[in-house]
C-alpha cells in the first residue's frame, strides 16, 4: 500500500498511532511524509528515529521546520521560543541526524502524483519543479551548506523568472516549495497570511487554483497549510490537518483511482497561530 502523509512536526506519539492504524509493514507499504517532520510537537527525535528506522519504506520531504532546524544548527538563525528542537540539536549524536535531514527531498514524483511541502508555482511544470528541487537538495547535501542557509531566508523575488541566478534563484525555489500558500495570477508569491483558502488577500489565490498553473494536468499532494484543512480532490491532496494544534494526523492511502482518508485525534502541542 501507498499512503501520503501530512506535517508530524514532532508529534511521535500520533505518528505511532497512526502507523498502528494503517497496519503498516515495512516489507509491504511504503510512506511519503509531507515535510515538516519535526519541530513544535514534543518528541521531534523521536519522530526522526521512526522514520528512519523505517529505511527505505519512508520517503520523507523536506518542509520550512526542517530547514529552520538546519539553520538554527548553524547559527543561521536563533531558536524561536516554540521551537522543540532541543532534543535534536543537544544529542550526542546531533551531526548524524542533521546529516539525515540533509539528504531528504524537496519534491518528489510517484505514484502519479507530484509531492511538495507547500507549493508549487505556476510557471512551472513537473520536470522544472524536480529539477529546481534537486538545484537545492545538492546544496543542502554538499559542503558549502553553510553558505547557502545564510542566503536562503527572505521574501524576495517574489516572483519566479528564468534568468534568476545564485541566491536569488534558490531562494525562490525554497520560498515556493516550503512556505507558499498564496500568489497572483502571474505567480507573484504572498507570505503575510496564514488563514485559510477565503482569506486570500486581495489579489491573490491559493497557489494551486492559478488559471494557467502549468502543473494542472499532474496530481499535487501537499502539507504545510494547516488552516486549508482536508483538501481531497481527484486532482488534489492537502494533508496538514494540523496534528501539531490539537487536529488530526492525516494519511491519504493512494491505489490508481481508489483513494481513503486515514485519521488520527492527537493531542494539542502548541497554540493555534503558527505555521
């Protein structure tokens, strides 16, 4: 079996229930995560031993707490108060497990359906989208990571162009895979609003109903945007149900044209508002 699953952020406990749940076997199913493994939740190492323990039956992405979590690991960036990533970054064996996270994806196509953290942008079609991610996954892999957190974090350009270059270009890609929930019609990205799909400012619309949006004909599966809920559509999976706030951990098992929700209750770890 095939399963999707939306944002854990650290929340070991519902991940296991889930897992419980799904009846999942290793030698049998194989698992997509939707980034955003860690962070938030209560057990973020915990969470980043099951899945990797879970070998070559986990495929995981890469969402925005993971790349904060590499940042703040190089002095990039200071932990936010809400971070719970402590127990990661003070065990012995810290240098392992960043290396780890390191190596995980930021898109990824199988099984029909192209999956991000958080978007994808209109311009682009399924091959530009996996190779722009893999410009980034080399970097996040190879020695000049440093180099590359200290350039990845900021709003600009916020709108995609194919002559963009160096840090510019890279920082757009990660924009757009980890942290979009709204833009324009010509792509021009919005990174203020958080609320759900009705509350897109004026202007703008959920990425993923762009006119035009060159990935329209590829099934999209996503996280990242807790407040969209549940979005279950032929053409469409978003699966951040906002485990880390009290909501569910949600699993979309995928079988050709044969589609089922999985859910788990989990308890809340953090106050609504966050992302």
């Amino acid at each position: 079996m095939i399963y999707l699953v939306g944002d854990i952020q650290g929340c070991c406990r519902p991940f296991e229930q889930l897992l419980a749940t799904l009846d999942f076997s290793p030698s049998r199913d194989h698992l997509y995560v939707l980034g955003d493994l860690v962070n938030r939740g209560p057990d973020s190492l915990g969470t980043l031993r099951k899945l990797r323990a879970l070998g070559g039956s986990a495929t995981c992405l890469l969402g925005n707490h993971d790349l904060h979590m590499l940042a703040v690991a190089h002095g990039v960036r200071k932990a936010h108060r809400s971070d719970t990533l402590d127990t990661v970054l003070g065990a012995p064996d810290r240098e392992d497990w960043l290396a780890w996270v390191r190596h995980q994806r930021l898109a990824v196509h199988a099984e029909g359906w192209l999956m991000v953290h958080a978007g994808v942008l209109p311009q682009w079609d399924l091959a530009q989208t996996l190779a722009l991610a893999g410009e980034v996954e080399a970097l996040l892999r190879g020695a000049d990571l440093g180099d590359f957190l200290h350039q990845m974090y900021g709003n600009e350009p916020a709108r995609w162009e194919d002559g963009l270059t160096g840090a510019d270009r890279l920082r757009c890609v990660v924009n757009a895979l980890t942290r979009l929930r709204f833009c324009a019609a010509d792509g021009t990205m919005e990174f203020g609003t958080k609320e759900g799909a009705g509350g897109a400012p004026e202007g703008h619309m959920p990425w993923f109903d762009v006119p035009g949006r060159r990935t329209a004909g590829t099934p999209v599966a996503f996280g990242h945007w807790s407040t969209l809920g549940l979005v279950n559509r032929d053409d469409l999976l978003a699966l951040d149900t906002g485990c880390v706030w009290g909501g569910q951990l949600t699993a979309a098992r995928v079988d050709g044209a044969t589609r089922e929700i999985i859910q788990v209750s989990c308890p809340q770890a953090q106050k609504p508002g966050g992302a």
